[in-house]
C-alpha cells in the first residue's frame, strides 16, 4: 500500500486586500504526495507559488485567509484548525517550510548556536540549552557541516552556507513534508549544486518524509524532483512526471515554459526561445474561461466564455485545455516541423552567401577600414 | 554576423593590464587581476564567474564609476580620458547600463514619463517636437511590449519586478548607447520573462547594432545569448573565445566546473561531484 504524506482536496485561499478585494491566488489546487517523493511546482512570478506554501502549511494569517478544501497530513486533516494550534503542533514535526530568501532572514549578528536554540525552544519550551546544542552538533555531523559555524554569526557565513544552515535547522525535528520555496535561487551555480546535494541526501536519509520544490528553474526541477506541477494565475494548469513535463508537455503554457529553458548544452544555442507574450491575468478579475487565454496562441473562440476543468488523462497525468490532447499533440508537431523547414532554408542561404562569396565582400570591405 | 567576422570589426572597447585592488587599512583585496580584452561593434559578449570573482567591479570600471589602480581603457581605439566632467559626460553617451537590481536604479520620485523624457533630452536634446516626444516614448514602449498609455503618471515602484526590467530596455531603445552593459539584468525575474527580455536584447543589438557586454554567474543564459564569453576567476580571465569553444570545449579547469555544476536536461547532472573547496 502506498504511504500517502500529504493529500490535498480543492484547496482554495484568498488574499482580502484593504479595498476588500479578494484575490483568489490559490483556486481548486489538489495533490498527493507519497513518502519518500517529491514534487516541484514551476510558474512565473505571481502564479501564487508561495502562497500554495503558506495555504498548504495552514499558515493563515491576515491577508491570507482560508476558503475551502481539505490538507490532510499524513491522515490528520489540518484545514479546520486554528493557525496558533497549527504554529504549535504542526509546524517543524508534520511540515517543515523554508521561505523564499530565507537566509537573509537570519539575524546577521546572532550566533548559529542561539537562532537554533530560539527555533527549538518554540516548539519544547522546557528543552534544555545543552540538549539542544548536542542534537544541533549531531545533525550538523550528519549532514558534514563544520560544527564550528554554531559559533559563528550570520554575517560570517557565505550565501550557500547560511542556506544550508536554515535548512538543517528546520528540519530539525524531521518533519514529513518539507516545502522549500526557492532554497537555491540566488545562490551561484556551485552552492547551489551544494545545497541540492544535501537535500537529496536528506531524503535519502529519511530525515525529510516528502518534499515539495518551488522554483521557476525548470532544469533544477527536472534534476530534483519526481514530478513536476505547473500553476498558471492561482491554478493547476498540467501535472506529470519531470521526464513527461520536460520533453512532453501536453498544455499550451507549460510548453511555452520549457522553451525558455536556457541550458549549456550542444544544439541549444540554435533554438530560439519562444517567449510567451503578454502577462498573467489580474486575479482580483480572473477571466470567466480560460485563464491563459489571452497569451494562448492555439486558443479558439469558445476558450474564453467557458471554465476548464482539470481533466485525467494517461498515466498519472493530468492537464486543463480546452483542447484535446490529440489535437494540442498535432499541432505542436506541425509547429515543429515548420521550425525544423525554416531552419534548414537558413542554412541553405547562409550557405549559398559564403559559396557566392557574398560574405567575404562584406569582410574585406572591413579590413579597409 | 559570425563569431569571425565580429572579431574583425572595428574595436569598441578594449583593457590592457586592468586592474583593481582595494585598500582598506592594512588589508589590500585584488579585486580585477590584469586583464586584457577587446570587445568589438556588435558584439555579444558574457563575462561569466561565481559572486565575487571581481564581476561587478569590472563593470563599473568600465562604466567609470570606479577608479581603477593600473592599467588602460580603450573606447573607439584610442585612450578612455574621464578626467573632467565635460569628458565624462561624452564617455556616458556611449556607454549605458542596466543593473543587478532594477528598482535601485531609478529616482523613486519620478514619474515613469519623467524617466523617458530624460532620455529623450539626453539623446536629441530638450527642444524636440512634442508630437515627435510622445512618438518616441509610445515606439519604446511597444518595443518592450509595454503600453505607454497605461504607464503614464505611474511611479516606478508600480511597476512589476518584469515591467520594470522592460521599462530599463525602453531607455536603452530612446538612448541608443554604442555600448550597453548588463549586470545580472534578469537574475531577479523568473525563466519566463527571462526569455522575454533576452530576446528584447538581441533585437535591440540586431537593429541599433551596439555592443552588449552581458555579466551573469548563468552560463546556460551566457552560452545562448553571447558570440564570446570570459570566464572570470579571482579577478583573472582564465578563458575566452567563441561561446561554442568555450562552452562546449572548455580547457580551464574552473570553466569545465562552472559548466558541470549547472543543472542539465539531455545529459546527467552528477550531483555526487561537487566542490566544496572554498569552505
Ligand atoms: N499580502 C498580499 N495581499 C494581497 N495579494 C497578495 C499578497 N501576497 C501576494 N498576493 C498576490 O497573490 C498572487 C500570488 O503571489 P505569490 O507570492 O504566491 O506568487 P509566487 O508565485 O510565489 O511569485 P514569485 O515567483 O515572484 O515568488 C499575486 O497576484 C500577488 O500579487
Ligand atoms: N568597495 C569594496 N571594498 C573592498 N572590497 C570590495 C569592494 N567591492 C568589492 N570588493 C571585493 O572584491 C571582490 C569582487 O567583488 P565583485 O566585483 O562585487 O564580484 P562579483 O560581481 O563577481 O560578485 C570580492 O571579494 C569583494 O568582496
Ligand atoms: S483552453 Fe484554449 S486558450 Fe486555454 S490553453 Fe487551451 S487552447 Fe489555449
Ligand atoms: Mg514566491
Ligand atoms: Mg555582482
């Protein structure tokens, strides 16, 4: 049987603005995770990533209130509690959350040692100080961080290494779902490959039950996680494995997405990125159909009157388009096939300039200069 | 243009022997280590290094925002002189820049209008023709895919993270520089806009044909975007030459690095070989 972490039915949650505006940043979003899986959610800016985060954690707190759907951790359903209870009981043991530029958070002239004890006494207000460095020194060990940085303060640590420190502390008490928003985006390339490194380990370790990774990185997603989940304006738009989301990305947005991958790899540099045009919907007024149809360039009249469900289809995957997979599936094999036909007539012309010494006329007449 | 006909165009702007330490008390940093290059009309070039391998220093070297120790700066050929304001002045009419963080750069207290109007006085001066000004901001506009009428009488802080990098390459579009230096322009903004303003930049180089001289720690966005590409490492170029010789055939040893810390799709990203050397 399959140990199911995290079930989550119809979430939905709203920002209530000052004007008494609700923006519906999170709508209808469901998923399961299983232990020992992750999941990554991609989206541009705005998509309400990190809003997902707080919902799925019961973080609800002004602006951010709860609508309707259930989040059930690991059997016990979560989504009627109080979020002073969920603060208590929930967090750090059940679910774990790194924030989006968490490491700027740390307090950069408090000591390692003390911002861990603060973290732990949140949770075990009558946990002894000495208790907690040597749970604090093991884990270091564990995940081969020099013990010596508990005595260091924020500011002496590099960018990967703070990063590394806020996830080590919060999963201190080895929670069953963590939810890392970001953890390695301003990082450089190589912390990065660092920090990636250590959460994998973690998994590995069982010290985390279950992750879910949000990033606008695809590249990192695909190399990270066992899924892939696509948010578009406040919903899901496809979800499938990273392989099938990468190289077979059934709705229109998310094949816009993964061609604006940008990887340095042979062959790369001759595709052009095809940008999406246009920007999100404002969610104070989603549209009433499709959300994306604005920026849709396959989409067709009866897309913008009517709603689109999510809908199930081969496989674990599922997506929401009016259009049916077969039919997105043939045009974008036309649409390629029409890319493929103008790049082979560029390099016959550029051919037939160098043979025709067109090119080398150009060049000389530079030399002159 | 192709890589080799780049290298044979007239010289834009060239460093021999630049260098930069900083001094603070007893402590003296290298920040830019001696190092020479010639950047060409129309090309595009990336300066790739991890944070703090001098990147930013570089820039603003070139940009003469920061005086440099030793060495000599060529624009068109011949000797950068900024010593008088007069001179400094023509030296910024060629060279413009965007930056890392795209809210810093901007006065908060002016209007969105007032930030183009200040490039249309830089570049055709204060008499011009209303009708001709308001032509100019609409087309720079709608060169980003912004629309001018709904930006009016808006503030820069109004403005999304992606509108307001796009607002920035509306003022290159008005100001025309012979040299555009971008430092990190898209690092705060997700893949999607990315692609966007990317491909904003390339149209801009292929119609104006100016320089793009591109700073970033991404090598995959360095590999797509540039003709040639410096890999920098503790304030040296340890290598440089055509992106797909660099790229695809790095010889230093922190380039082959750099490359194999990315995450890839078609090939396998080891994470098991990671460098830890620096802590
Ligand atoms: N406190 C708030 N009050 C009202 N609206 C908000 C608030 N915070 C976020 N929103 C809105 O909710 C939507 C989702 O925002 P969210 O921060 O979840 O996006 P995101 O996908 O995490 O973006 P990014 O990639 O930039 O981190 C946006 O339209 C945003 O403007
Ligand atoms: N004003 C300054 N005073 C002293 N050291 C500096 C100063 N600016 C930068 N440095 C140092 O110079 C090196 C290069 O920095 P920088 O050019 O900002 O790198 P990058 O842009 O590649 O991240 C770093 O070690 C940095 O700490
Ligand atoms: S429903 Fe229509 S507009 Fe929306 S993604 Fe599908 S084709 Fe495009
Ligand atoms: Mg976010
Ligand atoms: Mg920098």
């Amino acid at each position: 049987m399959s140990n199911v972490l995290l079930e989550v039915n119809q979430l939905t949650t709203k920002y209530i603005t000052r004007f008494r505006e609700d923006v519906y940043a999170v709508d209808h979003v469901s998923l399961s995770l299983e232990a020992g899986k992750s999941i990554g959610i991609a989206g541009e800016s705005g998509c309400g990533k990190s809003t997902l985060a707080l919902s799925l954690m019961g973080y609800y707190f002004a602006p951010l209130h709860y609508q309707s759907g259930d989040i059930i951790i690991d059997g016990k359903n979560i989504s009627g509690m109080k979020p002073d209870d969920v603060r208590r009981n929930i967090l750090g043991r059940e679910i774990a959350y790194i924030p989006q530029a968490a490491m700027n958070a740390l307090n950069p002239t408090c000591k390692i040692r003390k911002f861990i004890r603060d973290v732990m006494h949140a949770h075990y207000p009558k946990m002894r100080d000495d208790e907690i460095d040597r749970m604090a020194e093991d884990r270091f060990r564990e995940l081969n961080l020099p013990v010596d940085s508990l005595d260091l303060h924020a500011v002496e640590l590099s960018g990967g290494m703070k990063q590394r420190v806020v996830i080590a502390v919060s999963t201190i008490l080895k929670p069953k779902v963590l939810i890392a928003d970001e953890p390695s985006s301003a990082l450089d390339v190589s912390s990065q490959k660092v920090v990636i490194r250590m959460l994998r380990d973690m998994m590995n370790a069982g010290l985390i039950g279950s992750m879910i990774f949000i990033t606008h990185e695809l590249p990192l997603l695909y190399n990270v996680t066992d899924d892939i989940m696509v948010m578009y304006a406040g919903q899901i738009v496809e979800k499938g494995t990273a392989a099938e989301m990468v190289f077979d990305p059934i709705h229109p947005y998310s094949r816009g997405l993964m061609r604006s991958i940008l990887v340095p790899e042979e062959g790369t540099r001759n595709i052009k990125l095809t940008a999406i045009p246009g920007t999100p919907p404002n969610l104070k007024k989603p549209p009433q159909g499709c959300r994306f149809y604005d920026r849709c360039r396959y989409r067709q009249p009866q897309c913008q009157y009517n709603a689109v469900p999510i809908a199930d289809i081969e496989g674990n995957r599922q997506y929401r388009c009016q259009l049916s997979v077969d039919q997105l599936r043939e045009l974008y094999t036309a649409e390629d096939a029409e890319a493929e036909r103008k790049q082979a007539e560029d390099t016959v012309l550029q051919k037939f300039l160098k043979d025709t010494g067109m090119n080398s006329a150009k060049e000389e007449n530079r030399d002159d200069i | 243009m192709t890589y080799e006909e780049l290298q044979n165009a007239p010289l834009c702007l060239s460093g021999r022997q630049l260098t930069k330490v900083f001094v603070n008390g007893k402590v003296s940093k290298t920040a830019v280590d001696h190092v020479d290059f010639d950047f060409h009309q129309g090309e595009v070039i990336s300066i790739v290094g991890e944070s703090g391998s001098g990147k930013t220093t570089l820039s603003k070297m070139l940009l003469g925002l920061l005086n440099v120790t030793s060495g000599t700066i060529y624009f068109k050929g011949e000797e950068r002189k900024i010593r008088t304001m007069a001179q400094r002045r023509a030296y910024w009419n060629g060279i413009q820049a965007i930056f890392q963080d795209p809210f810093s750069s901007y006065n908060i207290f002016h209007k969105i209008d007032a930030v183009l109007d200040d490039c249309i006085n830089m570049r055709y001066g204060r008499h011009i023709d209303k009708q001709k000004r308001e032509d100019l901001k609409t087309e720079a506009c709608s060169f980003v895919n912004l629309k001018y009428a709904e930006l009016t009488n808006k503030y820069p802080f109004e403005l999304s993270g992606g509108q307001m990098q796009r607002l920035m390459i509306a003022r290159i579009f008005l100001l025309k520089p012979q040299i555009l230096l971008a430092d990190e322009p898209t690092s705060m903004i997700d893949a999607c806009s990315r692609a966007t303003i990317l491909d904003m930049l390339l149209k801009l180089r292929d119609e104006t044909g100016m320089t793009v001289i591109f700073i970033t720690h991404d090598i995959g966005l360095a590999y797509y975007i540039s003709d040639t590409v410096y890999i920098m490492e503790h304030g040296k170029f340890v290598e440089s030459g055509s992106a797909d010789e660099v790229i695809l055939h790095p010889k230093a040893a922190y380039t082959k690095r750099l490359i194999s810390d990315v995450p890839k799709i078609h090939e396998e990203w080891n994470l098991d070989d990671v460098f830890t050397g620096e802590e």
